[in-house]
C-alpha cells in the first residue's frame, strides 16, 4: 500500500537571495534590509530582524559621515557598498537560506522581478532624499561657522 504524504504549500512570497543582493548593491542596504526583514516575517524566524534594521542604520550613518567628510572624497564609490552587501549577505546565509531552502521545497513562491524593482526605486528615491537632507544640513552649518 503507497501512502501520500500532503506537504502543506507555505503561505506568503519570499525575495529571492539574488534579488536581495541586487538591490543592496544598487540601491544600498535600506532596500535589501527591506526585502530580508520581509523574507524572515515570512519565514517566522523574527529574532534577526531587529539587527538587520540595526545594521541598516549604523551603516547609512557611517557612509554619510564618510560621504560629507574630507575623506569621503578620497574613497572609490565601491567601498560604500561593500559593508553593507556584506553584511546583507552574512544575515541571508546565516539565517535566511536554510528556512527559505525548505519553504520553496515545500512549493514555496518568490515575488516577481517587477515588486523587486518597485522596492528598489523607492528605497533609492529614499535614500537620495536624506542624503540631499544631510547635504543642505551639513551646507547650512559649513556656512555659519
């Protein structure tokens, strides 16, 4: 006699790693953090999200500071992306991949290209903001001092 196992399809989308990692480097950690802290959500496992929103914010302060400093100037625009792609990658493979391995197995879905762009501009539309923000607050004080 040959028993079917029913394997429960997991509810919710997940960003695919690659689509997280594109999006950290063009449009910095706040849209890749994004799409992690989502994938996590999804996945049940809420323990990291607070440190992936931790590592978004010390990050976007250490490269502002280095952006609108003397030394910014001096730094390959690489650089920039390199933290927090890192430590992007570091969260996903410690803590997303192996529960996103077994949720796709179980039939799990990715969202399309097309939400993964949408992310993406805004988290640079955001992104660009608070610089320029940072921009005329960092000019306004050069200039009254």
């Amino acid at each position: 006699m040959q028993e079917d196992i029913l394997v429960e399809t997991p509810e919710g989308k997940l960003y695919s790693q690659k689509a997280i990692t594109v999006a950290t480097v063009f449009t910095g950690m706040l849209g890749g953090g994004y799409m992690l802290t989502q994938n996590l959500k999804v996945l049940g496992d809420t323990r990291p999200i607070k440190y992936v929103w931790l590592a978004v914010i010390i990050n976007f302060v250490l490269i502002m500071g280095l952006a609108f400093s003397d030394f910014g100037e001096k730094i390959p625009g690489l650089v920039y992306a390199l933290p927090g792609l890192l430590t992007i990658n570091y969260i996903l493979k410690k803590y997303n991949t192996p529960l996103a391995a077994d949720f796709m197995e179980r039939g799990g879905e990715v969202y399309n290209s097309g939400r993964v762009v949408v992310i993406a501009i805004l988290s640079l539309i955001i992104t660009v903001a608070v610089a320029f923000g940072v921009g005329v607050i960092v000019g306004l004080y050069q200039s009254l001092g």
